[in-house]
C-alpha cells in the first residue's frame, strides 16, 4: 500500500505527499538502521520522521525487553532469542515498507508517537 492510500482495516495514519515520498525514501529506509539520520539529513520530512518514529519504538522496546527478559532467569533467557528474532523481523518490514514508500505502523508498537 502507498503512503496516500488506505484500506478500511487499517487505522488511519498520516498521509505524505509523493514529492516528500519519493525524496526521502531512502533516509526513510535507513531509520531502520539508526534512527536519528533522518532527523539530522532531513527534518523537515514528515514521511522520514514518521519511519524515525517506529525506528525509536522498535529500539526503546528492545532495549527494555531485554532488559527485562535478561533479569527473569530461566524463562526469560529462553524468551530473550525468540524476542530478538521478532524485532528484527520488525526492523526489516520496517525496512521494507520505507525504501518502497509505504507508510504502515509496526505490528504491536507502532501506533505510539515519541517524535512530533
């Protein structure tokens, strides 16, 4: 699904225009990898803030459940892996979904807002 367009089943997320889209694409994409690039290269994309924005959630959810899941002995050393798997197979439909212009929120974190 492109950035303007929406289905009835998804929530309602922010529309970009295709100029803001197609520029900043790749910054967008490589959010993924650290998430402040796109706020410091270009900061006045909103397409690029929003992929910050689930770059900064994916991150703060897996430096806390890390955390959390190393300090639960036994349960959570077994749990730590499969975490770490589900946020990486995040990352990457993050990945994905900015280099293609897409505009979709993460499963399960993405519908907070850390930057504005």
């Amino acid at each position: 699904m492109k950035a303007n367009e929406s289905t009835k089943s998804e929530k309602t997320i922010p529309l970009f225009s295709a100029d803001d889209v197609e520029k900043n694409k790749t910054m967008a994409g490589l959010a993924y990898l650290l998430f402040f690039l796109p706020l410091i290269t270009c900061p006045e994309s909103e397409y690029a803030k929003f992929h910050a924005n689930q770059s900064l959630l994916l991150w703060i959810t897996g430096i806390a459940g890390s955390i959390i899941l190393g300090l639960v002995p036994i349960i959570g050393w077994i749990l730590l892996p499969f975490f770490t798997i589900a946020l990486v197979l995040l990352g990457v439909m993050g990945l994905v979904n900015g280099l293609n212009g897409n505009a979709k929120e993460l499963p399960f974190i993405g519908k907070y807002t850390l930057l504005k």
